[in-house]
C-alpha cells in the first residue's frame, strides 16, 4: 500500500507558501465560511492575523477565481 503525501492527497490542505491551493483555501475560510484569521491561522504555518489579512487583500480575487473553477 502507498500511502498518500501532500501532493497526491487532494483531500488535505498543507500550506507550503502561497500558491493556488493555499488562495483558494484562504478565499473559502474567510468568505464562504465566515471566519475571522484567528480561527483558521493553524492551517497556514508561520503567518500571523497580520499577514493572513495582507494575503487575503493582495490573492481574494485569485481565491475566489479559483473557488469557483
């Protein structure tokens, strides 16, 4: 048996920077979900609120493009 790792597990987000996935996962939690950064900042290791609203300012378009395919 193999066993899955991030790249080939699609059903679990591991951030490893800001690439499309970690947009998308950052547009769902904030908009779709409604949730403040506090709430969802253990998924993005080493970001601060600070930061993760600076993503969010600078990717939502690209989250939200993403979001909806």
């Amino acid at each position: 048996m193999v066993k899955d790792t991030p790249s080939t597990n699609k059903s679990q987000f591991i951030f490893t920077g800001w690439n499309d996935d970690a947009k998308r996962q950052l547009f769902m939690w904030k908009v779709k979900r409604k949730k403040g950064y506090a709430f969802f900042l253990h998924l993005f290791p080493g970001e601060t609120v600070e930061s993760l609203h600076e993503a969010f300012q600078q990717y939502r378009d690209d989250g939200e493009r993403l979001y909806n395919g």
